[in-house]
C-alpha cells in the first residue's frame, strides 16, 4: 500500500550567491527609502519579496511511498554443546515461540540463521555464529534491521572485539541473547596441556594432564563438589586399559612409551565427577608421531665374501643407518704359524656387543656366521633372549648352515623359523614369490616378480641351503619350491632368514639383477615394526567426508568391520578385495571426532577434525563471552532454558532496546518511492504579474 508525503522543494534559477547579493540590494533601496520615509515602500517590498521568491522557484513535492518490512535475524547454535541435557529441546522451544510471536507482526520479515554446526574436515575454529551473522547481515539493508537475536548456549568463538562505537557500527541493531542452559552449572573436564607431537621409538615421553572440576555458583554451592583425586584410564592404540589416580586441579605428568613408528594413537579418559553436563570432555586423543632418532644395526659377517660388501653398501646408503660392521677375517682354528706381534687383525669386542651394548641395536644381522668359536654360547644366548624382548635378527645364511657348524645347533636355533636337512644345492634358480609372499607387504608388488604361475624376470641365483620350516611364513622360495625367505615372529621380536648367500648377483646386475635394495629395506623395516609393512593390519583414516578403512592380511578375510562413531552409534562396513592382501572400504560420516574400527581382533582409530576440540574445552553456559559486545551494541541477555521467553516489544530507534524481562526490536519506518508529482509555488507569468503590480501599486502611492 502506497501512502503520499508532501514536501518543499527550491529549484534556484540563478546561483544563491547571485540571489543573495540581489537580496542585499533589495534590502538597501528598502533601507535607503525608509530613512527617506519614501512612500509606497511597503509595496516595494512585496515586489521585491516576489522577486527573490521566484528566482528561488519553489514547488511542492508529493511522494508516493511504499513501506518497507523491517528485518529480524534470529541465529540458531546448532554446536555440539548445544546438544548437551535439555539446551536443544529449549532451543527450538524459544525459536517457535519467537517465531509465532513475531508472526503478528505485519510490518516485521523474519529470517532464522542455523549456525555452528561442524563439518568433518573443518578446522577447530569452535562456534562461530557471529561470521553467520555477518554472511546473513550482507544481503539485509541495515536501515531495515530491526535486531539480532542468538539462541545460543553462550559458547561462542568468534566474538568480536573492539570500542564501543565500532560495535555497533558494525552490527547496527540491537543484539538480544537467548541462553539454551541453567544458571550454575558445572562440570568435570580433561585437559592436555602438554602433548609432543613428535616421539622418538623406544624412548619415554611424558604428557601433561590435569583434571578440572568446574562449578559455577556461590561458594556455598560449591563447596564439597569437587573430589582431591579421580581415577584416569590411558591406553595406546586401542590396547590394554592402564588406570591411574591423579589429583584435581593439577598438572600430571604422564610417562608413555613410544614403541613403534608413524602414529601412537593415545586415549585418555577420567571418571565422572560430581557435576556433569557431558562425558565428551572426559575423553581426549593424543596422536603422537614416532620417529626413528638413527637406527642402530650390528652386522657380523662370518667371512670374507662376494655379498658381504652388498650388504655394507645398502645399509651404508640409507642415511638414518648407523651401522657397526665386523667380519671375521681370521678364525680361531686358523694355525699357519705367523706371530701373533705380525698380525694386524682387531680385537673382536665380543663381550661390549654381545652383553654390554645388545640392547642398544634395533637389529641384528648375521651374514654366513658359522658355529666356530668367535662368538660363545652364553652371547649367541643373549641374542635370542635380546629377539624375544622385541629385538629384530636377519641371518643370511650361507653353506654352513647345512653343515654341523650351523646356527641352528646353538642357543639361536630356538628363534630360527627353520631346520636344514643338510643339503646344498648349487645349481641356478630363479627366486619366486609364494602366494602367500603377494599378500604380504614385504615382497608383495615386488618389481620383476611377474603375474602368479608366471615367470620372473631378475636373475638367477645358484646355491641355497636346503631346510624345513617349523613355524614362521614363507614369503620367497627357490631351486625344487624349497623355502628362501622365511619371516617369522619370536615373543616380542622378530626373525627372518634368507637361505642363500647369492643375493649379491641382483646387485650386480647379472641378467639384468633383481630389487635387492628394495627387498633389504622392506624386510629390515619389518623387522623394526614399521606400521606400514604390518602383515596383517587394520588401517583407518578420513579422507574428506568419508571414512577409508583398509585390512591388511595374509590370508582371505571377508568378515565385516564395525564402525564406532563419536556419539557411541555403531555400523557395520563390508570391504572388498584389492591389490595384494589388502581389502578396503568407505562410507560416509558427518560427526567430528574419534572413529573407531575393529574386526574382532584389530583396532584402528581414525580422527575427524580436531582431536580435542575448543567447542568442548568448556561446555557450561555462559554469558561472559558475549556480554561486552551485547553491552557495547544494546540490548539484552536473558534465560531461556527454563521455557520461559521475554516479552517483545518494538521501540524507536532513540528508545532502549532491552529491559527486565522484555527485549525491543527497533521500529525504522523505512519505504521506497514508487513515483512523485511536482507543483510550483510561483509559477513564472503570476510571479511576473504580482511584481509589476507591486511595483505599479508603490509608483501609485507615491503619487498620490
């Protein structure tokens, strides 16, 4: 509906200045004539009065003009925190409400905001509802913003800050908080203070935790809510539960083990205390990443050589190697009669490697060592206790091993995955993969090793020593489908065995060599536990809004995986077969937090977003955050988690927008013209003509 409006509008015909100074003429013929009392001035007046009127050219303006609605923007917390005990159900309580209210308002357009919620993949920005607004505020006049209203738990992470005046600048209506909680509520929170991000494996790291109880209230309230210790469960990677009990309100520190490479996934979790809004704070993630400071490797050569210096040369290129190396150049029951003072051999350290030092290497290689003396039983003992603590042993064997000088009749045979039958065959043989070798990360997509039943394309070998395998996996075989490479698991340790010391014609490219580096690497990394060479292996990680889930494993397995999502709900994934022995799967996920994936014998843990979020750092209503900007802006806070809502009042511009119990949304009265007549005041001829009779009236009185 248009409605008309009248107003005064001047078209000057000459400059105001022109008009000005004509103006001060005319008023100096006035003056002039009124000191000479010269009649017919009055008339004289009037003309010059019409004069000056029509050069201002006045005219009235009748507008027709269109009412426009005002605009309330009402912002909807939908952050997890706003899921905590009744703040949703209050939530959408006060939204419909404010809705019908404001529904009887005809000269008033409402638009509601949902804002906060998280997305998998997003930082940890927190509650952000006043970028929301500020998205919303862009396509609304501000001269037809009536308010903001936020309906929110007072969580919110993007409060602006600044003076006063640049506040409200920048909002330009009053803003009106709508608290979804209780007054005085408190709760129990677990913080990580203190997480590396990096650990070295093997080594000892220490976290820093401290359990808070928060309250809020009067100290009467408060008193006897908090407890002097609480029970704290830890476990890495989904293993065995370690409780521990720590103080309140203080910081802890606590020790754990780095004992792999790549990520050591560590949950912690504490008991729940007096006052409790939500459990999600209890729990937090620490994702460390292990790294290998050098790896230590002894390797012993039992003689001089063709492969020994293949060895040397691999280890020696791998720059995190530090690699202490002897071969045994002269044996024990060597007699040929030169003097000891001529002899410029070293000392064997047998006792520093052996007993003193063992423990200080991540591997073990034994490359054709016989049972000859050098090295006694009682340190071939260490060795095997040193692999089922969690050591790792390679041992290259050569002819030896066939003969009664083998390793498999001293204290190591009890950790070798196999027994020779004393053969030796030495004719050539290409080494093959098993089947269960293309399953197995170490060997599997090996270059050269050809299609299954098919023919590899590295070189040949010509001597393996002929053995049974007792336990372990064979992944390699060679002359007569006898095994060649057998990996076996030993206690905490790890064992493999390659049963031939012609490794070295790949090195040097006989009919074209084969990837000896690349097998050296895979199987030392083995034996070091690298996560990625795990043979069989549950993996999890969220690639955008998806969960990737991979099963790693030597034999078929078509069981179903059950995912765990952060809010406790569980699905179940089906993988499908791929490349090697692994089996992978995806499905779709749209809560952030801690994923957890099992099959009934393996954990994976995958994160979405932050491990720890700042939205959950503190989950107690509050209206601290945001009472500076309402201050500053105008208007007011209020309670609504009790279902009761603030009288709404519309207020002037100049009124204030709040008060006990009541919130304003301010009245702009803004319109748009639809279209405008103009009439002059004086329209040129009449203006003409009551100046000339002005001037003839005055020429009259003065004659008369």
């Amino acid at each position: 509906m248009s409605v008309g409006a009248f107003t005064l509008a001047t078209a000057p015909l000459l400059p105001w200045t022109a008009i000005a100074l004509l103006a001060a003429v005319c008023a100096l013929v006035l003056g002039f004539g009124l000191l000479r009392r010269a009649p017919g001035l009055v008339w004289r007046a009037i003309a010059f009065a019409i004069l000056l009127a029509a050069l201002v050219n006045p005219s009235v303006v009748e507008e027709q003009r269109s009412p426009q609605p005002d605009i309330a923007i009402v912002v909807v917390d939908e952050s997890p925190s706003q899921r905590i005990g009744d703040r949703q159900r209050a939530t959408e309580t006060a939204l419909a409400s404010l809705k019908d209210r404001l529904a009887r308002e005809r000269d008033l357009d409402l638009r509601v905001i949902r804002a906060g919620k998280p997305q998998p993949g997003a930082g940890d920005d927190g509650t952000r509802l006043f970028n929301a607004l500020d998205r919303a505020m862009s396509e609304v006049p501000r001269q037809r913003l009536a308010g903001v209203v936020m309906i929110t738990d007072g969580q919110v992470h993007d409060v602006p800050s600044g003076d006063a005046n640049a506040l409200r600048e920048a909002v330009g209506a009053p803003l009106h908080v709508l608290l979804s909680g209780q007054p005085y509520e408190g709760d129990r929170r677990l913080v990580v203070d203190q997480a590396p991000s990096f650990g070295l494996v093997g080594k000892q790291l220490k976290l820093t935790i401290r359990v808070e109880d928060l309250p809020m209230g009067s100290p009467k309230e408060q008193e006897g809510s908090s407890t002097s210790q609480a029970r704290l469960t830890w476990r890495k990677d989904g293993g065995t539960p370690h409780p521990v009990m720590v103080p309140v309100d203080r910081d802890v520190p606590l020790p754990v083990v780095i004992d792999h490479g790549g990520p050591n996934v560590i949950e912690l979790e504490v008991e729940p205390g007096a006052q409790e809004l939500t459990l999600d704070n209890n729990r937090a993630v620490v994702a460390v990443n292990g790294v290998r400071d050098r790896l230590r490797v002894l390797l012993v050569s039992g003689e001089p050589h063709a492969g020994e210096r293949v060895w040397r040369n691999i280890l020696k290129s791998d720059p995190s190697v530090d690699l202490v190396h002897f071969t045994i150049l002269r044996p024990p029951e060597k007699q040929d009669g030169t003097p000891i003072r001529e002899l410029s051999l070293i000392a064997f350290p047998i006792r520093e490697l052996f007993d003193v030092k063992l423990d200080e290497f991540d591997l073990i290689i034994f490359d054709r060592y016989s049972r000859r003396g050098v090295i006694p039983q009682a340190y071939l003992e260490n060795v095997a206790r040193y692999v089922r603590n969690g050591g790792a042993f390679l041992e290259a064997a050569g002819p030896s091993f066939g003969t009664p000088l083998s390793l498999a009749r001293t204290p190591l045979g009890t950790i070798l995955p196999t027994e020779p039958t004393g053969d030796v065959f030495e004719e050539g043989f290409k080494a093959r993969v098993t089947d269960l070798g293309r399953r197995h990360p170490v060997t599997e997509g090996l270059s050269g090793a050809g299609a299954a039943g098919g023919e590899p394309t590295w070189g040949r070998w010509f001597r393996q020593v002929e053995a049974r395998v007792h336990h372990g996996t064979t992944l390699m075989s060679g002359d007569h489908g006898d095994p060649l490479l057998v990996l076996d698991r030993v206690g905490k340790g790890r064992v493999a065995q390659l049963l031939s010391d012609q490794m070295w014609f790949w090195a040097r490219g006989f009919e074209g060599g084969g990837p000896e580096a690349e097998l050296l690497r895979r199987l030392a990394y083995w034996l070091m536990k690298e996560p990625d060479l795990e043979e069989n292996d549950l993996r999890a990680v969220v690639e955008g809004d998806r969960l990737a889930v991979t099963r790693q494993s030597l034999e078929p397995d078509d069981r179903p995986v059950t995912v765990t999502a952060p809010d406790g709900s569980t699905r179940s994934l089906t993988l499908s077969p791929d490349t090697g022995g692994r089996s992978t799967g995806s499905l779709p996920i749209g809560e952030m937090g801690l994923y957890r994936v099992t099959d009934g014998s393996r954990t994976a843990l995958a994160a979405a977003g932050p491990l720890n979020p700042v939205e959950f750092a503190d989950v107690r209503t509050t209206p601290e955050k945001l009472a500076p900007v309402v201050a500053a802006i105008g208007g007011g806070i209020f309670w609504v988690g009790s279902g009761t809502l603030p009288e709404i009042r519309r207020v002037s511009p100049d009124r204030a927008a709040a008060g006990r119990n009541w919130m304003g949304l301010r009245v702009n009265g803004d319109y748009t013209v639809t279209g405008f007549s103009e009439t002059p005041l004086l329209p040129g001829i009449a203006a003409l003509l009551l100046i000339v009779g002005g001037l003839l009236a005055a020429w009259r009185r003065e004659g008369s």
